[in-house]
C-alpha cells in the first residue's frame, strides 16, 4: 500500500524526483535483463513505457497491437512517439483482420468484450514467445496505477493485460502503482511525452468495439471513426471529460440528393462526472453540436442522421455497450 506520508505528485519538480528514484530502482531491479510492455496508446501504459526507455533503453521491448478497434490515427501516433522520437525498441502487429474475423456476426455485448480481451491475450503472447525466442525475457512491465490496486480488492478486477497464462512467467515491473492518474500525468509531461498522449480520455480496452453497436461491420467501424475523429477535432480544448460517438446496427430513413437514404444514425456522447459512477451531461453550445452534427452528415459516408444523447448515469451507463 502507498505509505500516508507519501508527497503527492503535482509538479515537474517532484516528478523529476520521482522519475530519478524509478530510473534507479529499475535499472537495480532489470540489471541488464530484458522487459516487455503491452503498449496500448493509453497513458498508463505510455508513462511506463517512457519511464522505462530512459531506464533501461533497448532492454524494453514494447509491442503494439493494432486490434483494428483503436481510434482514428491512434496506432500511428504511438509509432511516431515511441518508435521516431524516442527511439523505441517497438513491436507493432496490426492484428485487424484476427480480431474483425472473429467478431463477425457477433452481437451480444459480453461476448464481443470476451473475444476481444481473449484474442489481445493470445496475440501479445504471440508475440512475447517471439520476443523470448531472440533472447530471454524475464520481465513484464504494467502500467498498473493505484486505483486499479485499490479497485481490485472486491470491486472489480483490473484488467491490465490482466489473465496472461501461468506458463508465462515473468517478474513484474510497475513503476507507477503508487500514483493516482493526476500524478501520473504530471510524470508523463515531465517525460517529454505530448500533452495530445498525457491528456488522453479513458478509453475501453475493447477500444470503439463498444461503440460499434452490436455486430461489427467494416464499413459501419469505419464510419464511427471517422465520425468520431470529427467530434474529438471539434471539441478538442474543452473542458469535458469523456465525449465519443457510438452507431447503433440500425439504419433511419433520411433524403440525400432528392433520393430516399436509409442510412445510419451517429449518437454524440458527452460526460462530465470526477469518478465515472455518476455523469451529468454538459450543456454544448448549440452552434458547436449543429457544427459537429453538419460535418459529419457531410463528410462521412453512409450517415445521414446524428443524434445528442441527453440521458445522465445512472439510469444510462456512459457507454452504450
Ligand atoms: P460505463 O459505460 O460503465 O463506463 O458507465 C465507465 C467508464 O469505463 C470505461 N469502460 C471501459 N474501460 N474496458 C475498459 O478499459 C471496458 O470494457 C470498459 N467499458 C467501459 C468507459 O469508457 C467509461 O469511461
């Protein structure tokens, strides 16, 4: 447990502390041994990931998995950072096709969540087995905060990279399990890592796997990220602290060219809330949602309805599935 008279982390000062203490305590704990780290674009795993590159530098293998549900220009922007700018030993498997065939036809919410975390389990040991083979790996890093240490007593189990197999045995390396995600931030900006990475939404694992309701079809997935490109390029800078869209597997009537459109229908999701049990929905300007509700009727194929969601948690949970 995190000692009480631990100093919370709300400076670049304290996090140079900090980042100096880690760098130290890995390099004691790895020696010259090798790490794997599932990097998923999450600021989590992204603060390790940088933690343990100034560590311990090549030693870190990384591995990406593209499942194909990420959001638009994610999978690149974590190449960018981590395999351009800092130089990263980096992974990356673009596992769409695995994942899109396995979901296909399939509707029921849970079992779309189960296929997902199944496959991202099986395709990361793939890969570690891979990795093992080019030398021995004896270290898994996770980006374990303290909440999720918190939350797994009793309330719900955390699920980072959370059911590897038994016969894979590392010893694990978490840098950031006594960090609250504000402190983890702090620490990220502190790193160098870009605020658009630092400042990231929470985003399900099974990524827009969820938003795509129901059965995922490719041509209805890439029509909610584009849709929802266009929403977070809308409202970036505003103080809201999830938003997204979700189309449901059902198509509206509309007119488009002077001919009858059937075609889907976008649902805007905007939460604030401090801890996700309760939301309230924030007030847009209507110019802004008539703005966003316009672009994406006009640039994104295959829609030609878009709807506010007004309905605040509870009754409504924040994602749609
Ligand atoms: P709900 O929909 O339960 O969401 O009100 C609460 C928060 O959790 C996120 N969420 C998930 N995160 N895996 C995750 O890692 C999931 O399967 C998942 N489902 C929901 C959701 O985006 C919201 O921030």
């Amino acid at each position: 447990m995190r000692p009480e008279t631990t100093q919370r982390i709300t400076n670049h000062e304290l996090a140079n502390n900090f980042i100096d203490e880690q760098v130290k305590e890995i390099q004691s704990q790895v020696k010259d041994g090798r790490v794997l780290l599932a990097l998923s674009g999450g600021v989590d795993s992204s603060v390790v990931a940088a933690l343990l590159i100034k560590a311990i530098g090549k030693q870190l293998i990384c591995v990406h998995v593209n499942h194909g549900l990420m959001r638009k220009g994610e999978s690149e922007e974590v190449l960018k950072v981590f395999k351009d700018e800092l130089d990263a030993n980096l992974v990356y498997v673009d596992a769409t096709d695995r994942f899109l065939n396995k979901l296909e036809d399939v509707a029921e919410p849970e079992t779309k969540r189960k296929i997902i975390g199944a496959e991202f389990i099986r395709v990361f040991e793939e890969e570690a087995r891979k990795a093992n083979n080019k030398g021995e790996i004896s270290f898994l890093a996770q980006g374990t905060i303290y909440p999720d240490i918190l939350e797994s007593d009793g309330v719900k189990a955390h699920h980072n990279v959370g059911g590897l197999p038994d016969d894979l045995q590392f010893e694990l390396v978490e840098p950031v399990k006594f960090l609250y995600k504000d402190e983890v931030r702090v620490v990220g900006k502190a790193l160098g890592l870009p605020e658009s990475m630092v400042e990231r939404q929470p985003f399900p694992g099974p990524g827009l796997g969820v938003r795509c309701l129901g059965a995922i079809t490719r041509d209805r997935l890439e029509a909610l990220r584009e849709a929802d490109a266009i929403l977070r390029q809308e409202l970036d800078g505003q103080d809201i602290w999830q938003y997204f869209i979700s189309i449901p597997d059902f198509k509206a009537t509309g007119v488009k060219d002077g001919k009858r459109a059937y075609e889907w229908v976008a649902i805007i999701r905007c939460v604030n809330t401090t801890d996700a049990m309760e939301v309230t929905v924030p007030r847009l300007e209507w110019e802004k949602l008539e703005k966003i509700t316009i672009r994406i009727l006009k640039e994104v194929p295959g829609i030609c309805r878009v709807c506010y969601d007004m309905s605040p948690k509870p009754p409504a949970t924040i994602e749609w599935e």
